[in-house]
C-alpha cells in the first residue's frame, strides 16, 4: 500500500493578500472569480488559500507552483493539478456569479493545459 506525504501547515497572514500564485495559475480573467483567504507554510513554502466565490472551492497554490489539497486539521498533501482544477470550478455553470464567456474560453484553454 502506497501512503501519500502529508505535510503540517502553520498560518502566517491573513490581512495581506498575495494574488500572484493565483494568476500564474489561472490568469487575470479567471482570477477575479475568486477570494484570497490566507497564506500559510508548509513543506518550507509560503502558500495561499484562495476560495472561489460560486462554488466556494478552494485552490491551495504554494509560491512554488505546486498544489496542495488539505487532508485535516492543518495538514496538506501535495495535490493533482488537474484534479485539483477540476474540483474548484466544478459545477460553477449555473451557480452565481455565473462565468460568463470569456471565462468560459479561459476555463476550456486552462483545462486543455491541465490535461497535457
């Protein structure tokens, strides 16, 4: 059986947003569909929770680019960026706000990217 590493987070701002993990991401169009909650550190790397306003997923983007999924009480496991993805705007057609198209053309080219 394989086990995944988990890492112990420990929070370090939640009065100064960071968006720049966020629009490496998903870029300016897709980013404003969102909300930065904190940063905090895990495995030795700053990272940012940001929540997403219609389906209240959240993405957790470390400043080196990988992503985080929390597992427990402030533990986080490296996570599958297209699942990760994935999960986040799932079922965001029809909740409000609801995309509009040219975030529908910045989710389809940011999903194509994932998948490759």
């Amino acid at each position: 059986m394989r086990y995944e590493q988990t890492f112990a987070a420990e929070l370090r701002n939640f009065e100064r947003p960071n968006w720049d993990p966020l629009l490496d991401l998903v870029g300016a169009h897709l980013v404003r569909f969102f909300m930065w909650m904190s940063e905090f550190e895990v495995d030795g790397v700053h990272a940012h929770a940001y929540k997403h306003a219609a389906t209240r997923q959240y993405l957790y983007i470390g400043e080196d680019g990988r992503l985080f999924e929390l597992v427990g009480r402030f533990r986080y496991r490296v996570a599958d960026r297209r699942r990760a993805l994935e999960q986040v705007f799932e079922e965001w057609e029809g909740l409000s706000p609801e995309p509009d198209e040219a975030a529908r053309a910045e989710l389809e080219r940011l999903r194509r990217r994932a998948a490759s």
